[in-house]
C-alpha cells in the first residue's frame, strides 16, 4: 500500500515537473513570448511558424524550484493568452515578409524565396521580430529546413499510435509508464528511431531526407513531442499538427482529421514538387484510408505505405487487404506490419534503405524485446 501510494506521489510530481517545464526559459519574468515552432520548405518557398502569447509573472514568494514551483508555472501555463495582432518580422537570408498574429496568437508565414538560400545546408536560421502595443520588442529565431537539391525521397508519418504509443483508451497507463517507470525510450515502438534514421539516410547513409510528422494533437503538446523525440534519438523534423483548434461560431468543430491530413499531405507533395514519397501510418485510425486515396490520386508519386498494425480486429485487417488490393495497378505498395522490422526489410528490399540501417533496426527490435522479457 505505501509502495502504491509513493508511486502515486512520484508520477504527480513528475507529471507536473513535466507540464511546468515549457514556463522555465522566461525565468518567472511573465510578460510577452515569442514561441517558433520548426519551419520546413523547399528551394522555392519556405514556411514559418509560431505563436505570440501573454503570461503572468511568477510572484516573489514562489520558491525558484520543487513541486509549489511546478504548481504556479502549470498554472501561469493555463492562463497565458494569445497575443492578438502582433506583428511578427521574418528573415530567411535576404528573404522578409511581416505578417500578424490571428486571434488565438498564431503566426504561419509563406516566404517566397526570391533570393536563394546556400545549398550546401539543410537546416538554415530564421530571424524573427515581434512588436505589439504595450510590449517591448521580442526577437528569436526558428530552424527552417530545407532538403538539398539531390534528394530523392520524402516521408511523411502520422505520430499517434505509428511513433509513439499513444492509445486513448490508455492515456492513464501512458503516463504511468513514462513518469514512473522510467520508459521514455519504450513509448517509442520498438525499431522506430532505426527505422527512422535509416529512412532519413537513405541507401547509401549520407542523406538527408525530409521527414514531416502528422498529429491530431493541438499545437499545445509541441513541446512535449519535441522532449520525445529527443529522448529516443528520432529525426527531427517539423511537426505539422491536423487540426486548428481555435474555433468560432462559424466554425464550432474543429475540422475532420482524415479531411485535413489529406490536404497536408497533397500540400506537401506540391511543394516537394515530383519527389518520390513513402507514408507511415496505424491501422487504428483513418490512415489506410487516407492513404489510398493519395496513392489513387498520385499513382507515380506513392513508392511505399506501411501501415503498423495496433490491434487484431479482423474485419480491419481484412478491410486493409482489400485497400492493399486496390493499389495493386500502382507503383506503390502497403505493407501492414505488426513492427518496425518488417517495414525496414521491405524499405531495404526496394531501395530504399541500406543495409546498415536494415541491421540497425533488427539490433533495436531484438534489444527492446530482450529488455521486456528482463
């Protein structure tokens, strides 16, 4: 019983640790800040974004650390409010535009690259000023990425359930695994940060491919994936969420995942113009669905969908199948695994991956399951 109720102690406080530790760059200060999310674009056009938002100052009497400190900077995290209308400068080499923020804080800026950036980088600085009424001035930057002109693969992957395991009938457990059990590295399926490197590598392991990730998480987590990402050696990308949650009366709902996440993704073969593109996805969603339709739509785009199996209803698995079917005609084909290991052997078998990384993800599954069975 005390065993249970010290664990119970431990995952709240380091559940709220966590939760604070966004509010800790303004030092207590409050005031206006200014957070840049990874920008993404091609050698044509480039994107841009963030949010702007007001917070409270942490007051005086608050201790600088322990649990009273995570409890007022979770709090001061609630009440921060979106800074409506701020005007926000962004630089990308010799390339500027100004924009303003929209009602919930929002800033997403389209720079047409009319001066080019050097091409012998993929990751290049943005410089962004922020002015709004009864605010100093704010400067910061972003890291914009943007894939050298000789690259011949994009990949595009959901998050939930395909990454990590987010299942939403066990978010409890989730938790509980991460914050008390010490499982960071095992939130992540087994062989994805492999699987994952090798796809950003490529077959010959010196490649630096662009991998974009999908969530149906509102913006508000970004900096949760970002910790999570880190922690289990996966590429970082940009991270493009589904949905816009700031709603109106015009506009109650936030909009359908599968309805969005098919626009990001034809969004992104249009900027990635004729590059070959390989899509990550769960059975448990829409993703197989979706997928097909894009496969339909760009036939000679699509090489490869691999789709991880997360559960064993049968009449989903048989409704994949004859997804499966329906792509036969194209150059593409799905592949539903149950791990990270069978996608890597088939990305090897196609091409797509060498056989350093093929090796990389075996050693990982094998790890991770002899690490369970400890």
């Amino acid at each position: 019983m005390k065993n249970g109720l010290r664990q119970i102690s431990h995952f709240t406080k380091r559940l709220l640790h966590v939760a604070a530790s966004p509010m800790r760059r303004d030092h207590g200060r409050g005031g206006m800040v200014v957070h840049p999310y990874r920008g993404y674009g091609s050698q044509h056009e480039a994107f841009v974004m963030g949010r702007v938002y007001q917070q409270v100052a942490l007051g005086r009497v608050i201790p600088r650390r322990g649990a009273l400190r995570d409890t007022a900077d979770v709090a001061r995290r609630v009440l921060r409010r979106g800074v409506v209308r701020a005007r926000v400068d962004v630089n990308l080499g010799k390339n500027h535009r100004q924009v303003v923020t929209d009602r919930d804080g929002y800033f997403n800026v389209r720079l047409t690259l009319e001066s080019p950036l050097p091409i012998d980088v993929s990751w290049h600085r943005a410089d962004i000023e922020v002015r709004a009424e009864g605010h100093p001035l704010v400067r910061t930057h972003s890291e914009v990425y943007i894939p050298p002109q000789e690259t011949d693969l994009l990949v595009i992957s959901d998050i939930d359930d395909t990454v990590m395991f987010t299942g939403v009938a066990e978010k409890l457990k989730m938790l509980y695994r991460l914050f008390v059990k010490k499982a960071e590295r095992r939130t992540a399926f087994p062989g994805v940060a492999a699987l994952y490197q090798a796809l950003h590598r490529g077959k010959s392991g010196k490649q630096e491919r662009p991998v974009l990730y999908v969530s149906r998480g509102p913006w508000a987590i970004y900096e949760m994936l970002e910790a999570f990402f880190q922690l289990n050696r996966i590429p970082v990308g940009p991270i493009l969420f589904l949905r816009e949650w700031g709603l109106s009366w015009r506009h109650p709902w936030p909009r359908r995942a599968e309805d969005h996440k098919r626009e990001l993704i034809e969004r992104m073969l249009r900027l990635f113009e004729d590059m070959p593109c390989v899509l990550v996805g769960d059975s448990g969603q829409h993703d197989p669905e979706v997928y097909a339709d894009i496969v339909s739509a760009y036939p000679e785009r699509i090489v490869a969908v691999y789709i991880r199996r997360v559960d064993k209803d049968p009449a989903r698995e048989a409704a994949i199948n004859r997804l499966r079917e329906k792509m036969a005609g194209s150059a593409c084909e799905l592949i539903l695994a149950e791990d990270s290991l069978k996608m890597a052997q088939h990305a090897f078998e196609r091409g797509l991956i060498s056989t350093h990384g093929q090796q990389a993800v075996q050693r990982d599954v094998q790890r991770q399951a002899e690490s369970s069975e400890g």
